[in-house]
C-alpha cells in the first residue's frame, strides 16, 4: 500500500504475485472499496507470450479499473494496463448480425450444454425447411420461396450437401439431406 499527497491522500494499493490468477483479480476487486487505484503486478514471461499478455485480460483489468504491470526477471516493471474508467466501443456490425440471427430463428432450437452438436442456426433452420418440401420430390426454387425465403441462396450454395440439382431451378433431396430430416426434429415453414 502507498498514500500520495498530503490533503486529501491518494491511497494505492497493490497485489503481487507471480502469474496472473482467477483469485488474484478477485482480492484487487475486494480492495476496490477501500483505495483510490489498485495494481495489479505479475512476473513477466520471459518470452512476452504470458497471460499477462492476453488482450482478453487487459480488457478485463480494463473493466475493472484496475491497473497491471509486469516485473521482468531483471527488476524492469512495464505498465500493461492503466486502472480508471473505462467503456468497451460498440462493434456496431456484430451486434447487428447478433440481431438478425436472433430474428431469423424460429424458437429455442439448441439445447444448452451441448459440446459435439452443431448448432441450429437461422440457416440450418431455413435449410431444413427447404428439405423437407424436397421429401415429395423434385420442386422448383421459385415455389419454395414461398416458404423459405432465401431458398435461392441454400439451395444453389448447397452448404451442407443436402441437395442435388436436377436442372436449372429444380431441386432434389440427397441421402444427406434424408438423414439430416431424421437427425432433427420437423421444422415448422417460416412464412
């Protein structure tokens, strides 16, 4: 702990360990309450790719308004990270893309917790729609437009393999596109 200045004083504290910890951030945010700035300082690694050097742990101490410094084996202390305020900028595109995916999406589809499973995305969704009005038999894209939207684009791109094209503008189903029916639930139209 340091005070700077006289009235009123500038209380400093600062927490020294060897690496970067989960319970080190956890004891500077305890001493938040009671001080001005708190530091956080770490040994360095010695070839500068050390947690320390993580942008996701600057961000953090960043957030926290806590300050981090290294300490290299020779006694040189390089400032990492500063403590104050301190607002991450907008990424205005992700969140739009978070958005429309979100929009896009017909319920809750991904069971949470699930490591090995792909993930139901508004595509996949919209995919499987296409699919199952191929089950019948060969359609043309234009008709089932009405019922996916961006059937043109899934079904040209054929991403996943599920289609077979017959002649310009018809479509079939391929086995994968059979199979990928079974391995998920029947997926109500998005009109």
């Amino acid at each position: 702990m340091a005070i700077k200045g006289a009235a009123p004083p500038v209380v400093v504290i600062t927490e020294l360990k060897l690496s970067f910890t989960l319970e080190l951030v956890l004891q500077a945010v305890d001493r938040l309450a009671a001080c001005d700035e708190v530091w956080l300082a770490v040994r360095a690694s010695a070839r500068g790719r050390g947690r320390e050097r993580d942008r996701r742990v600057k961000k953090l101490c960043r957030l926290l308004g806590i300050g981090l410094l290294g300490i290299a084996r020779n006694g040189l202390v390089e400032i990492i990270a500063e403590p104050g305020p301190w607002r991450p900028r907008r990424d205005s595109a992700w969140r739009s893309q978070l958005v429309s995916e979100h929009r896009r999406r017909q319920g809750d589809p991904t069971s949470g917790g699930s490591a090995r499973a792909p993930i139901m995305t508004a595509y996949r969704q919209q995919a499987l729609v296409c699919a199952a009005a191929l089950v019948e038999g060969p359609r043309r894209t234009r008709d089932i437009r009405l019922i996916a939207p961006d059937a043109s684009k899934i079904l040209l791109h054929n991403v996943y393999g599920w289609f077979t094209r017959v002649e310009r503008g018809v479509y079939a189903l391929s086995d994968d596109g059979k199979a990928a029916l079974i391995r998920w639930p029947p997926v109500q139209p998005l009109a």
